[in-house]
C-alpha cells in the first residue's frame, strides 16, 4: 500500500500561497519512490479537471481568495475551486549512501505571480529537478533546478527532542562519598566556633565551584547545614542538588544529620531540599536510588534569607558582566523579506546586595545595519510597528538600564519591582507579585506598569506616549505531556484589553515548543495584516548539543508581523519563568539525575 | 509573517564575561581538564606500571570503551555495603559489586544501576564448575523521572577453552567464559 497524506498550505496567512492537496507515495522498485497527488487552490493552476466534490457539495465550485488581513483560518476555502490539478514525482536514493535524485511536475501556474504590471516571473517548465544528500542523521544538503531558468540550494537540519545529537555523555562524575564510620567522633562543639565555619565555608565554596555550583551562603549547626547555592553548569537542577549532596557528604563534620540545600534562581531563593544524611548514605551506589530518594527527600519553599548565624560567602556589592556577538536573522518582513546581521552586545549588572542591582544593556551595530524604514501607518498607537526603527541605524542603542529588587514575602511569594529603560521601546517603573508554592502544580501572578515610549534614535529620549499596562496572570503545569498552560488578562500596551493564551510543551532535558494568540479589543482592521496577535516558540537546551554539561539555552521565536495590538512589555526578568524549573513537578521527572 | 530567529551558536563561543569565558567554551574546558592548568603535573604523562600500582596499595582498574584504544585507570575510591566506585583522574566512576559494573558515569552512556539474579559469579566468585547456566540482569538507564529506566535481559554462559592473559606485567590462567543473550540483541 502507498503511503497517503493530507496536506495544506497557507492556511493561517494572507492565503496568497493556499492549497490543499491529496497525495500518495509508493517504492515501485527498490530505491525508487513515486508520488502522486491531487491538489485545490494553488495546485489547482495546470494539469487540471473539474473538481469532483462541485457535483455533491453546493458552492464547492467558489473559491473566495479575498482573505482581509489574513491570520485566521481559512476553512471556508478549503477544497474548494472550479478545478483541481495533477502532479507527481519521482525519486531516486542513489548507490552513493545518502544523495537521492528527485524529478517533479508541478501543477502551480503561478498566476498571482504574474499579475502585477511590473511582473517579471514566467515559469519556462513545470518540471523541476534535484540533488539532495544527506551529510549525516540530521543533515541533509540540497540543490535544486526549478522553473527551467532557477536554481536554488538548501540546509534542512532536523533532530528529535528527546534524542541529543551528541553520541555519549563524556561529562565528569560526582563526587565519590563513603558513609560515615560508626565510630566517627559526633562532637557538635566545631558549630559554634565562628572560624571554625569561615573555614568550612570557604572550603565548600571551592570544592562547589569545581563543580560549576555557586555557594552564596551557609549556615551551621550542630546537626544540620543549610546552605545557599547557584547551579551555573548542570541543564538538570536536581543533578546540582546531587552533586551538592555529595560535597556535604564527604565534608561535612559527622555529627551533622539534615543537609537542606536551597536553589537560588536569578538571586531569588526559590525551593529548599532537604536531604537526611544517613538515608543518603544507604542510597549511594545502591540499586533503583533515584526514586528511592526521590520518596525520601524534603521539599518546601524557600525562606527569603537564612537569617541570623548565616554565614555569607559571596561578598556584595559586586558585579558580572558579558559581552558577546549577537547575529541576527530576520525573515519575510514586508519590503524586506530576508535580513541578517551582527550586534556587539554588552550587559553589566552591579550587585549592591543579592536582591537589589542595576543593570545596563547596551548593543552596537556590526554588521548588517539599515537605515530607518520611517514610521508604521497603524491605526494603533505605534508601540511595536515602529519596531524595525528602533534597530535600524549604526549608533549604539541601549537595550535597558533599569533598577531592580527581587525578593520573597514569604517562601510562596514572590515580588519583583523595575524601574528605568525597562526594553528598547519603552521607559518606566513597574512591580511583578507571584505566588507559586513548591507542590502545587499552578500558580498566580500579576504585574503593572507604568510606561512611557522612548524614541528610537536617541539612547534617553522619550516621547509622548504613555500607558499603564499591567495583567493578571494563571500559570498551570497540566502534568500531562509535559503541558504547561498560562492565560494572561489585562491591558497592553496600545491601550487595549484582552487576553493572551499560551500553552507550551516543556521537555525535562529542557527543549520546550510554546504557541500562543491574544485577542483583544482591537478590530482586525485596526490591527491589520495577520488580524490578531500569535505565534510560536521553540527553546532548545545546548546540553542537547555537546557532549558535556551546560545549562545555557536559546530560544527561537517564529511571531507574527510586529502589530501594535496584543503587545506586552518585554521584560527580561519575569518571575514565573525564574522559579518555575524548581517546583515539586519538574524536580521529579529529572529527579534521576540526582545521583549523576 | 516575521521570523525572528536567534542565532548560530558558533558566534556565542566568542562571547566572555566577568567568570571567564563563554559557559560552553568553559565547559569543554573543564571536561578536557578538570584539574585546570595551574594544577596538572609537569612533564610527559606517566605510563602506569604494576610496581606503581603496588607501591600506591590502591585497588585499581582498567576500563575503555568498545571504540578507544587507550584505557583508562581508575582507583578505588570509596565503598558502600559492597559496592565499590573506582573513579580515573578525569573523574570519570565505575562502581563495581565483585566483578559485576553496576553503575558508570563519564564513560559512554551512564549506566544508573544493575541488579542480577542469584547466583552470580560476577558478583560473587564461584569455581567455574558450580556456575549456573545463566543469569538474569537489570540495567537501570537515566530517563526522565525519578526511577530510571530498567532493561532486563535473560543470559546464559558458554564455556571457552582455557586462555592465558597478562594484565600488567602478571600473567593469569583462566576459562573463558562468555555471557550470551537469549532473547534479543544487544550491546552495553
């Protein structure tokens, strides 16, 4: 039997390109494969008949092109038309492994194409031809000969999410530990010698550092340790939490019983886990340990502070600063449909204590600059249409300078209050609220703003342009594949009211793939081309990567046309995102990593 | 529609910051060498020998993968109710229970666990006249939860002839023996 499928083309845009087709594809000789398809719409153009489903559907003939601003479902149009066309194809998976040779007929007349008076393109054949060779799994190489006059070549990169592309785990082991000896002294008298726990500080410190992990205070007492810390190299948090484990394991004097390791995200204290050292010691090397002590391990919502007796570490004030490449690529912008470039980007953040800092982010243009494409013609108040302004040019822009405090109210609530250059667009001061304990699987936050527009060629000027936006926010981790859903209410920045939805599947190895759409009280004429605000979204771990740990990450975003309704502030540090890979849920399903 | 993608990660590997370089770049350099520059012994990499294991009293072994022809040492560092992890300069870790890998890190894909039926000469020696026909064996693998992922597999011994190996500088004399899978394939 040949492999069916169904398909459609253009069914969410301005339907320019839209078409459905029928098509079906069968190896008639070893390593050779023909396709056959039928197609409505643009594949309906040459080659054609009537359209069957005219004589059992009324109106099936009509085919309305007229899609407004598009960005909606174009249903009503589906297999629909007077005609429907044929094409085909064949290919050919050549001795030489991996390179294929394909021969198609196209049944696109490429009528739209031909349309305007200043028209140029005339296809000379339907027949297309090309070379594709698969480099390795994953990479696949094209060229291609097409419309008798055209060539064109391609990178197709692909991959699955749960399966690295690196072969193996050439990364370094934890820690070896030895339980402690029945006969080792439990003096608890070393707890209240405040050198004594400098020292130990200090050396834990270091020894936490080999091992990518920041130790930003501890506390000590007779038979318990709290300690305070940073993961800054493992893409799984409860393999930080293991690797912490162990340190205290070997090093800590034997009369202390209770570790309780609190993760710090971003300098916000977020979940504690507590770990009775004695199970611990009757898991090691073990069989089945991961869930053995997943069942035995505490978690709660961390304090805010260790509070008196602690014993600070890392010194404030201080500061961290990066500077780095940052390319860029933008594609099928209207008038500029392929754009690419580099910035120099810098960020400096001055620590005067954990929870208050300053940051600076300035960008300058390398490579690839434009000049300024003049002011959008929206209807809207243009707080993302004049987006491209605010890029263009070869002047250094700053991308934020802002003031900053982030704490908890309690070890369920988190605050966070900004006040400056919030993003490029936008100047301001605003305050963020969540709530969001460790075992439960949802959360609540709200946040507003008061802002003002910053002009686009100068680094501290500001228009007149004002608004207070702000939204109420629900954030739940459905627990099902790894669905996390997020709805968020409230006013944007063009003034309008409405609601954003958004639903992401995380992957525990941290690859996450998020849609979202907003509707709001803007009209779709007011909003023009894509009619409402949507798009997608896709995170990739480089742990995924390289054969090594790193936690760091970049993410991708396809989005639609920079509209100004639907429009949110863009601001770097949100809570929800800091705090969320520590709750009860996600530990869990990484929980393995524990004992790496 | 506008695509605004970010970007080759080749780029990234240029940046630096206040902890050094790039978080990859500085990655791959702690793997490749843990101990740091300022901490490496001087000079050319010592050969192992058996008079350096005697003199050093350390259990030690020997391990590599199917695809590198150097091994690896690794020296008993720590035991716990009879499992005992060997851990190598790069602190790659082996955990043995007898003869029997219950557990890797650094070496390949990591092994989380391994349990097997009773008896098991690997676990505990027995002449090779009182062997069983065949063990069964659990490996636990990483997966995305808390208890990793178990594979178990059915294997019986064949008997090979009597073979002479020299594993530093000490001869031994022993039956080969080979462990072969009964139901499926499979290679760990």
């Amino acid at each position: 039997m040949p492999t069916v499928a169904i398909g459609f083309r253009d069914f969410l845009g301005t339907g320019v390109y839209s078409g459905e087709y029928l098509v079906a594809t069968k190896e008639v000789y070893p390593g050779v494969k023909l396709t056959g398809g039928v197609g409505w719409g643009r594949f309906a153009g040459e080659n054609t008949v009537d359209n069957p489903i005219c004589t059992v559907v009324d109106g099936a003939c009509d085919r309305d092109n007229d899609f407004g601003e598009g960005g909606k479902l174009s249903y009503d149009t589906w297999f629909r038309g007077e005609n429907v066309g044929f094409f085909g194809g064949v290919e050919w998976l050549t001795p030489v492994d991996g390179l294929s040779v394909k021969l198609e007929y196209s049944s696109d007349a490429y009528k739209r194409e031909q349309q305007s008076p200043r028209a140029e393109f005339d296809p000379e054949s339907r027949v297309n031809v090309g070379v594709e060779y698969r480099l390795r799994d994953g990479i696949t190489l094209g060229g291609y000969y097409m419309y008798g006059s055209e060539i064109g070549f391609n990178i197709a990169v692909s991959g699955n999410p749960k399966r690295p592309i690196t072969p193996q785990d050439l990364g370094s082991g934890p820690l070896p530990v030895n339980a402690r000896p029945a006969d080792a002294p439990r003096g608890t008298g070393w707890a209240s010698n405040p050198e004594a726990e400098r020292q130990l500080a200090t050396a834990l410190a270091e020894t936490l550092d080999a091992e990518g992990i920041r130790l930003d205070e501890a506390r000590f007492t007779g038979d318990t340790v709290d300690v305070v810390i940073e993961n800054q190299r493992f893409n799984q948090d409860p393999r930080a939490i293991g690797r912490t484990t162990r340190v205290l394991a070997a090093g800590m004097p034997a009369s202390v019983e209770t570790f309780r390791i609190t993760m710090l995200e971003d300098s916000i204290p977020v979940t504690t886990v507590e770990v009775d050292r004695s199970t611990f010691e009757g898991q090691v090397d073990r069989p089945n340990a991961g869930g053995r002590s997943w069942e035995t391990t505490g978690l709660s919502g961390a304090a805010p502070s260790l509070g008196p007796g602690a014993v600070p570490v890392e010194s404030y004030p201080k500061l961290d600063w990066s500077v780095a490449p940052a390319p860029f690529l933008v594609l099928l912008t209207p008038g500029d449909p392929i754009r690419f470039g580099l910035n120099l980007d810098g960020t400096a953040t001055a620590y005067a204590t954990r929870t208050l800092s300053s940051t600076v982010q300035v960008s300058q243009p390398v490579a690839g600059t434009f000049s300024d494409p003049g002011p959008s013609d929206s209807e809207l108040p243009a707080v993302r249409s004049d987006t491209p302004r605010y890029f263009s040019g070869k002047n250094m822009k700053l991308a934020r300078l802002t003031g900053d405090y982030v704490t908890k109210a309690s070890g369920d609530i988190y605050m966070r209050a900004s006040a400056g250059y919030l993003e490029r667009q936008f100047a301001g001061i605003g305050g963020e609220v969540l709530w969001k304990p460790v075992d439960q699987s949802w959360g609540l936050g709200a946040d507003i703003n008061y802002v003002r527009q910053r002009e686009f060629d100068t680094l501290f000027g500001l228009e007149d342009y004002d608004v207070v936006t702000g939204h109420a926010s629900l954030y739940w981790d459905t627990g099902f594949m790894g669905l996390e859903a997020q709805v968020d209410a409230g006013r944007y920045l063009a003034g309008d009211w409405g609601s954003t939805f958004t639903l992401t599947r995380r992957f525990p190895n941290g690859w996450a793939f998020g849609a979202y759409f907003t509707l709001t009280d803007v009209t779709e004429d007011d909003f023009g081309e894509g009619s409402f605000d949507k798009g997608v979204s896709v995170s990739i771990p480089f742990r995924w990567t390289v054969p090594f740990e790193t936690n760091s990450r970049n993410t991708l975003s396809l989005t639609s046309v920079s509209r100004d309704g639907g429009a949110r502030l863009d601001i770097r540090n949100r809570l929800y995102p800091t705090v969320r890979d520590l709750d009860r849920n996600r530990l869990e399903r990484n929980w393995g990593s524990f004992w790496q | 529609m506008r695509r605004a993608l970010a970007f080759g990660w080749l780029f990234l590997l240029a940046a630096c910051s206040n902890q050094g370089l790039n978080p990859i770049v500085a990655g791959a350099i702690d793997e490749v060498n843990p101990l740091g520059g300022a901490e490496a012994p001087a000079g050319p990499t010592r050969t192992i020998t058996r008079d350096a294991i005697t003199r050093a009293d350390t259990a030690t072994i020997r391990a590599r993968l199917l695809e590198d022809e150097t091994p690896t040492y690794l020296f008993g560092a720590a035991e716990n109710g009879g499992f005992v992890t060997y851990a190598s300069g790069l602190r790659q870790t082996l955990t043995l229970r007898g003869a029997q890998i219950t557990a890797s890190r650094g070496l390949g894909h990591d092994l989380l666990s391994a349990v097997s039926s009773d008896p098991d000469p690997l676990k505990r020696a027995i002449p090779p006249t009182s062997w069983p026909q065949g063990v069964t064996r659990s490996y636990e693998f990483p997966a995305w939860a808390a208890q990793g992922r178990i594979e178990t597999f059915a294997c019986r011994f064949e008997f090979g002839p009597v073979r002479d190996i020299e594993i530093l500088d000490v001869h031994h004399r022993g039956i080969e023996v080979t462990e072969v899978l009964l139901e499926r394939r499979a290679q760990f």
